[in-house]
C-alpha cells in the first residue's frame, strides 16, 4: 500500500548503457518529482511535472529524460550512463505544484554504475 | 538562485540532550520550510513544518523557528533519543516553484 513507489530498488549496470527508473504514486497528487541524492547526501532537483507536463527542469545532462504518461507516473530514462551518474534517485510527489506541502517521497533507486 | 545553507553538517549529543540545527536562505520570496529526517537507507520524510506567516511551531519533542527578516530558519529537538540519529534537511520553498533542500545535518545521538 505504498503512496510514493519506486523500481528498481537497485540498479547496478555498466557504463555506456541505457536504463529506466519508474514512478508510481496512489496518494492523487497532482505533481512529481525527481531528486539526485549525490555520495555527499545533497538532494537537488532533477525534474518536476504537474498533471503530465514538465514544470521544472534543472541543469541535467539531456541523457536524461523525463516521462509522464499520466499524473501519476513519473519515468526516468537515463541515455549511455556515465560513472557520475551513480547516485540514489528518489522520485517524489506532492499535492499541488506549489510546495506548500510537504513532499512524499518514494524509497529511492540506487544506480551503480560501474 | 535560490540558496539554502544548514548548519552544522555533523552534529553528536548525549542522550536527553537538545539539539538544533540552523539554516539561512537566500530568497526572500520563499514562504514554506519543510523539515525531513532521513534514516540510514531509508527516504526523507517530513517531520514538521512552516509557514512564512508563522513564527514558530511545536510538535511534542520538536520545534521550528523562522525569522524571516533575517531569513533564518532552526529545527530544535529536546530530551534527545538515540531514535532521533539521523540525517536532518532543511528545505525553502520559493515562488519558482522549486523546493531546495540544505546540506544535511547528520545528527548522533550516544547512549
């Protein structure tokens, strides 16, 4: 019954390569998000999309692509994976895109890229 | 952009202790600060808030403070307990739509 759902919990995969990293959420929330945890703890936001379209969209390197078939998914392809990419990637959601309440987040996909 | 700075970045008590954690932002347009705790692991989640019309808000062991003239922003946890060991975010919410967390505050606490 988890509100904010995330796969794969792990991911370990070599460089070069392509992968995805999916987004559920069951709480009716109207936005989503992604957030890069980095080795040092640092969250910062990737992308943000409210009812399907693109709100927020961060200095990412394009090999990374955002996809909301619908509001209540969040996907997140990442092109030719780089060892600067090995991270844990939480996806989030809120009820509005205005932040006046807190964000749930999923439990996060560590990628090890190697 | 937008800049929020947590202080300190580790932080260890004894046990029934108080601890706190300040953060300074640099939008002046912000108006919401959320709190996370992050438990080895495990993802973020919201332990308590506040709002820029509110000067302060308290829930059972914990408290947070905002003075928005000097745009600083403080988590205070009393009667510490080693269940509280974690790691702290601070987080401002700007009119850009963006919620910008702080560095992280990996608190400890000893038996």
């Amino acid at each position: 019954d988890t509100a904010v759902s995330q796969t794969p919990k792990y991911l370990v995969t070599q460089m070069g390569n392509d992968k995805s990293i999916k987004c559920e959420q069951n709480l009716g929330h109207d936005t989503m998000y992604w957030y890069k945890q980095d080795s040092k703890k640092f969250l910062k936001i990737m992308f943000s999309y409210n009812n399907k379209e693109l709100i927020i969209n961060e200095t990412v390197p394009n090999r990374f692509s955002p996809k909301s078939p619908d509001k209540a998914h969040l996907n997140l392809h990442i092109n030719s994976l780089e060892l600067g990419d090995s991270a844990v990637y939480f996806c989030a959601s809120s009820p509005t895109g205005y932040g006046h309440y807190g964000y749930t987040f999923g439990s996060g996909t560590r990628l090890t890229v190697v | 952009g937008e800049n929020v700075e947590q202080h300190p970045s580790t932080l260890s008590v004894q046990e029934g202790d108080s601890a706190v954690i300040k953060c300074t932002y640099s939008d002046s347009a912000s108006n919401y600060f959320p709190w996370y705790k992050q438990e080895l692991g495990k993802r973020p989640q919201l332990i308590i808030d506040i709002r820029s019309n509110v000067g302060e808000k308290k829930d059972q062991r914990i408290a947070v403070t905002l003075n928005k003239t000097a745009k600083h922003f403080s988590l205070h946890i009393t009667e510490t307990q080693p269940e509280d060991s974690a790691v702290y975010f601070c987080a401002a919410f700007n009119q850009g739509g963006k919620l910008i967390f702080g560095q992280g505050t990996e608190l400890s606490v000893k038996p």
